[in-house]
C-alpha cells in the first residue's frame, strides 16, 4: 500500500523510437501494474513540432523548442495536485541551451520532484554543468542507474550522498529459455547467432564487429551477425542512410555478406525480445567509454544471454564477476577472439548464462517499481534532510514536507486485553507465540512518548493494560520480572533474562515521570525502586545500558533516592570499565563484538554524563557512538544497522545483514541525545538518515512502513523486506517516528544544547 494517489513522468514516450521513450513507457506500466490503484500519466517532449499518435498515459505534450509550453505543462501537474513528479533527464530532448528550457517548468512545481539522469557527463560545459546542478538544487531524490553515476554525480556536482539513489534498469520478467524455438521462429534455425540492437550510429561500434567476424568464422562457420534496429532518426535527417550503406560496403569488402544481416526496423518489446530470446551471444561493441545506460545490455542481460561488450560504463558494473565478457575498446581480435571461444565452449556458455540470469532477478520492471515507489515515498515525506554544496563548506539545514502522521491503527489491531503481542504472520497477530514483557515495556514507553506536546495520547485503557502487564511480569518470590507469557496466560519462566529486566526498568522510569495518570506515576516509581536492587548484580552491558536510561527519568521525579543516584554512578562507570578494558585505535567500543541496540550504550553514557555533570562520561559516550556510526554508514551514504548475522564475532566489520528496526530507533534516540548534548547538527543529520531508513533509504531501498496505518516489517533479509509486522517492530518504528516529530517541533534558534567538555579529563 501506498500513501501516493497521483504520479506523473516527464520524458518520452512510445510510439518515439528512442531509450527515453522505451524507459519511461516501461516504468508508467510497472507502476500502474503494481500500484493499481495509483494514477499515472506522462508528460512527453514532442520535438521540432512533430506530432506523435500517444497512447492514453500522455496527458500533456510539450514542444520541446518551446518555453510557454514547459510552463503550461507546471500549470497543469500543479493543478492536478499530484504527490510526485519524475522527470527522465537526457541530453538532447529538452530545448534550449544544454536543455535549459525544463528549469522553468521543475521551478514552479509545487511537489517533490525525483529526476532520474540517464547520463552523468564527467566533463560537462559551463552551461551543462549549470543546467545539471540547477536541476539537482530543485529535485529532492535524484537516481542513477550505475555506481559510477553515483561517484560522478559525488565528484564532479558535489551532491551529498543521502540525495542519490542507485536504481538499476529494469527489464522484463520472462522465463529462461534455450534459443533454439527463436531461431526457427525467426528464420535462423542451425545458425549460431551475434546479436546487436539499437538505433545505429556510428559510436555504437558495429564496424569494429563486422570487421571481427572473419576470425569468427574460423571457428564457427556458421555463425551470422544480426544488427537489428533502424538508423538514428538524427543521423537520417543529418546524413541519410550514409552509415548504415557504409557499414553493408565493409561486409561485402570483407567477403562475409552471407553472415550478416541488417533489420532496418523499428520493433516492439515482444520482437525485441523475441530476437534477445534466439541470439548465442549478445554484443555492445560501443566505442564511448562514457555510457551510464544500455536498455540493451540490461534486456539482453536479464534474458540470461551471455554478452561480449566494451567497457564502457554500465557494461563494466553489469558483466562483473564472470556475468559477461569485457574487451578492449576498438579492438576488432579481442572481440573475434572471445566470441569465438564462447560459441565453441558451450559448457562455459551455458555457466555464463545461467549466472547472467540469476543475478538480473533484482532488476525485474516490478522490483523497479518497487525501488521508485519507495524513492517517490521518500521524497514526499521529506526524509532528505540536507545537500552539502561544497566539501567543508558547511551544510544548509532545508526546510521539508512535516515528518509522517502518528498512524497507530495497526499497533491497536496487536494489542488484545492482555497486551501486546509479539509476533505477526504478515499483518496478522500470531497468538501462538503470545506476549512477552520486553515489547510490553516498549509499548509503556510508547505511551509515555505521545504524552508529549503535539501528540495524540493513547487511549488511558491500553496504557493501564501495559502497566497491568508489567505489574503481573513481576515476581516478588524471585524479584525479577518474568518475560514470556502464553496465549494462554500462563507465564513460561520464572524469571526472564537481565536485558528484559533492564528494559522494563527503563520504562518504570518513564512512566514515573511521563504517565498522564498521577496514580500510575506513583505505582511505576514503587515498582522501580523494588526492581532496582535485584539488577545491581546484573553481569549485561545492555541491562546496565537500559537501566541507565530507566535512571536519568527516574531520578528527576526521586530526586532524594540517593541510592538510585549512586547506582547510576556505579553502572555508568562499569561502562566506562567496559570502554577502557576494550577500545583501541580502531575498536571504540565496549565489547569485542557489535550485537543488539547497540546506540543504547553510548546514549546511556551520555545521559548520566549531562544528569550528573561528569564529562568523562558524556565524551566517552560522544567517542564510541561516532565510532558505531562509521559502522553504520554505507558507502552510499544511507543508513546501515549492523546485521544479526554478525552477532557474536568479534572485531569484525559489521554484517550487513538481517536488519532490524531496533537498531534504527535506538541509533535515532542515541544521535538525538548527542546533539542535544554538544549541539553538533551532524547528529541530527545522522538521525535523519537512521529514520529514513524506515522509509526506504536503506540497501534494497524498499520502505518498511505504511504510514497510513503505521505498520512496519520486521527488517531486511539480503533479497527482500521480511513481510511480518510484529509487536517489536511497530513499537520501534512509532517511538522512532516521535523522536522525529518531536525535533521537527523543536525550534533550534530557541535551544541551548547543554555542553560539557572534559579538560584535562
């Protein structure tokens, strides 16, 4: 499900012959297959006053030499009050001076924008450069194709990494077929076939293939060359039909006339694939090393056909690991060489195959849709937060959309007049694994958290069900609170592990100081204070952690409980213990490994440094949570929390997966607590960009929330989302998200962030 009612895109559409024109059909259709309910039109260029017969998703038609339509075309998205616009940018089919004219229609839309750049020019003109970084100043995602977009969109435009999303090309999900039923389709029964599609010019290299096949044709004499695709419309208003006579003169001078065939034809996405479907190899001999995109390369790719190409810049991601075979530029034995071994080696054949076409199922049209839904979501609720606009320049705090709506239904649906439940079968609570304390402290705070200004509380009778169910978690026979309860209610432990005594200590401690209720306050302080001497003894580095940050509300309503005060002292300095007996040069942290919750730590350590004035403790926190963070940080920019699989190893570079919300809203609450502690806004931004994972700026950039109900996954797996939705999940994401509410509220100008600096400490 989608918050989004209304998409529109910007570029071409078919019937134009060109790449835009296939890419933005393609990606109108997946959208509107995978979000039926979603409205979807284009906005298409129509060039030098041509008229094109649009199939029904064109709403508007700009002539591309002409401002007034651009402006018209403004008029008309911003009229039709749509979520989110998509411009398709590439040189060449937007008027004026390096495509200038579209400025003037981006700067008056009144949505967020996602342009998606289908070339990124190493070494852009002035001009070039001014349209291309005007364009990113006005768009609040922009996407590339390839990782080498990425690092030049970083490098040569200085756009900040958590603006830029890597979606590959999407291609159709057909099954894997064998080429022979193709061949006698097509009329090529017995032949091994080279296949080269496209629109033909002269950068695409075919001279250098024609000129390979002689040494081909050694090896295979019955190989042929297929060069399927008409001439450039640009070239044939130019020069005529010049090339394509020139390269039919190199056949027959070469004497392999009978081996190559020309298709001087446009043809639809059922023939191409047709052709893709019957060819032995597939070959981009391209002569520019400066190509972002190939449709092409990416059809034939995810068809499962074995590709011989040049190197040029998406060929170069694509065909890693052993997916393809790269040759030199212009190198006319190179290509013959490898060509010929793959049509003779048909056990390397066939492996090259089958590696092409598992590793192509994540770029299927629906997975991309997927991609760009979660980007459009991005985009509108706001979760890019800044763009540097120079290296150690400083950065600009924008002004977004307001963060989400506090959306609880779905955390109603889990709870029962027990409680919460921990788990979900996709959004259906599962009663076979019943409850447990853990998520219902969460849940106390939780409540305690949309007590605060600008929130909606929660309904008095669920909060009096969490405090229930932690008043009957308690043992007074064993002094520790229990964990596990069945459907049944019947407990299944006596006493539950130290972390979840830790963890409902901490919200004893909020509820004595947030609950709404001044009787509840009075039980949550009577039942800290019994449950605290019990986990003095507690050997848990978390527990400590949680009963810290239980501590630091507690104490301000106990301010007289010296005791409590005295054993926030102690914990904080077995942190500190911890800290010093572990950290080295590259390993700041508290113990040899990295496991759950991890931000809690140094966000404990924080707080009892700014409640009890101790700057060892506050820096000692500020150090080890800007370390965690260098751990959980893609390349990319976007937020990585460290991975289950990797629990347990020690001084091991985190894993990076499974993800779990827990590790977000932990990372967001500890950044926050920094910020609030040395007012450095990096902190914030790194807040920021942990909330946003919730919302798809993660490593499948796929959202895992529905803020219309305010359901989340529980995490990531390497492939896909995990489509349950349980009591943990949605609690973490709901206290994540008033965390972030609760700072876009704040006005910095007003606040003073309590700083303490150790000297000589």
């Amino acid at each position: 499900m989608t918050s989004l009612h209304r998409i529109a895109l910007i570029g071409n559409s078919l019937p134009r012959r060109c790449g835009i024109a296939t890419f933005t059909t393609d990606l109108q259709r997946a959208i509107s297959a995978s979000q039926p309910e979603l409205e979807t039109c284009i906005v298409a260029m129509t060039d030098r006053g041509q008229v094109y017969d649009y199939p029904p998703a064109v709403a508007f038609q700009i002539k591309d030499d002409n401002i007034e339509d651009y402006i018209s075309a403004a008029d008309f998205l911003n009229a039709g009050r749509f979520d989110s616009v998509s411009l398709q940018h590439e040189f060449g089919i937007f008027g004026g001076e390096a495509g200038a004219h579209v400025l003037a229609l981006l700067e008056r839309l009144t949505m967020p924008v996602v342009t998606t750049f289908h070339t990124v020019l190493a070494d852009p003109t002035v001009q070039q450069r001014a349209v291309m970084e005007r364009i990113v100043d006005v768009s609040s995602k922009v996407v590339v194709m390839a990782n080498k977009g990425r690092d030049l969109l970083r490098s040569v435009y200085l756009v900040s990494d958590d603006k830029i999303e890597v979606i590959p090309h999407g291609i159709p999900d057909v099954a894997f077929a064998e080429p022979a039923a193709a061949k006698a389709r097509l009329g090529f029964d017995g032949k091994s076939v080279i296949l080269t599609f496209g629109l033909l010019s002269p950068n695409k290299g075919i001279e250098v293939m024609i000129d390979a096949l002689p040494s081909i044709l050694k090896s295979r004499a019955d190989a042929v060359y297929v060069v399927l695709g008409a001439t450039h419309p640009n070239l044939v208003r130019d020069q005529g039909e010049a090339y394509r006579e020139s390269l039919i003169a190199r056949v027959r001078k070469l004497g392999v006339g009978d081996h190559v065939v020309f298709l001087d034809r446009f043809v639809d996405q059922a023939t191409l694939l047709e052709f893709i479907s019957m060819c032995d190899v597939y070959v981009t001999p391209y002569l520019n090393e400066a190509q972002m995109t190939s449709g092409t390369l990416a059809y034939s790719f995810g068809l499962g056909k074995p590709v011989v190409s040049t190197p040029y810049w998406h060929a170069r991601e694509l065909l890693a690991d052993g997916c393809g075979v790269l040759v030199p530029f212009g190198d006319a034995a190179a290509i013959g060489g490898e060509i010929a071994e793959l049509l003779t080696d048909d056990a390397r054949r066939q492996a090259m195959c089958r590696r092409a076409y598992a590793m192509s199922r994540m770029m299927t049209w629906e997975r991309t849709a997927e991609h760009y839904m979660s980007t459009f979501e991005t985009a509108r609720l706001g979760h890019r937060l800044r763009v540097l606009a120079r290296p150690g320049a400083g950065s600009q705090e924008l002004p977004g959309p307001a963060a989400p709506d506090m959306q609880i239904g779905y955390f109603m649906t889990m709870c029962d007049d027990i409680g919460l439940f921990q788990h979900a079968v996709q959004s259906v609570p599962d009663r076979s694994h019943g409850y447990c304390v853990d998520d219902n402290a969460r849940a106390l705070l939780l409540a305690c958290a949309l007590n605060n200004p600008g929130e909606q509380p929660l309904p008095d009778i669920l909060t009096t069900r969490f405090a229930a169910f932690v008043q009957h978690a308690w043992n007074p026979e064993t002094r520790h609170f229990r964990n596990f309860m069945g459907f049944n209610r019947t407990w299944l432990e006596d006493k539950g592990s130290e972390d979840s005594h830790g963890r409902t200590l901490w919200a004893l401690g909020e509820a004595a100081r947030g609950d709404t209720s001044p009787s509840r306050r009075r039980w949550a302080a009577d039942l800290f204070a019994k449950a605290l001497s019990t986990a003095e003894s507690f050997g848990s580095p978390r527990a400590w952690a949680f009963m810290l940050l239980g501590l630091d509300a507690y104490c301000t309503v106990a301010p007289d409980d010296l005791h409590a005060r005295e054993v926030r002292h102690a914990l904080a300095d077995r942190l500190m213990s911890c800290l010093a007996s572990v950290e080295t040069p590259d390993w700041v942290w508290f113990e040899e490994g990295l496991a759950y919750d991890n931000a809690r730590l140094p966000q404990a350590l924080m707080l009892a440094g700014m409640a009890t004035q101790t700057p060892r403790y506050l820096d000692a926190g500020l150090r080890s949570l800007r370390w965690l963070m260098t751990r959980q940080t893609a390349v990319e920019g976007h937020f990585r929390p460290v991975g289950t699989a990797g629990f347990g190893e020690q001084r091991r570079h985190p894993r990076a997966f499974d993800q779990q919300p827990v590790e977000a809203t932990a990372t967001i609450a500890a950044c926050l607590t920094a910020w609030r502690a040395d007012g450095d806004a990096e902190w914030k931004a790194m807040a920021l960009r942990a909330f946003g994972w919730f919302l798809g700026s993660n490593d499948l950039s796929v959202a895992l929330v529905d803020p219309h109900s305010g359901s989340c996954r529980d995490g990531l797996h390497p492939d896909r989302a995990n489509e349950n939705r349980g009591g943990e999940s949605v609690v973490c994401y709901l206290l994540g998200l008033a965390e972030i509410r609760q700072l876009a509220r704040v006005n910095t100008s007003l606040t003073k962030p309590l700083a303490l600096r150790a000297v000589g400490a």
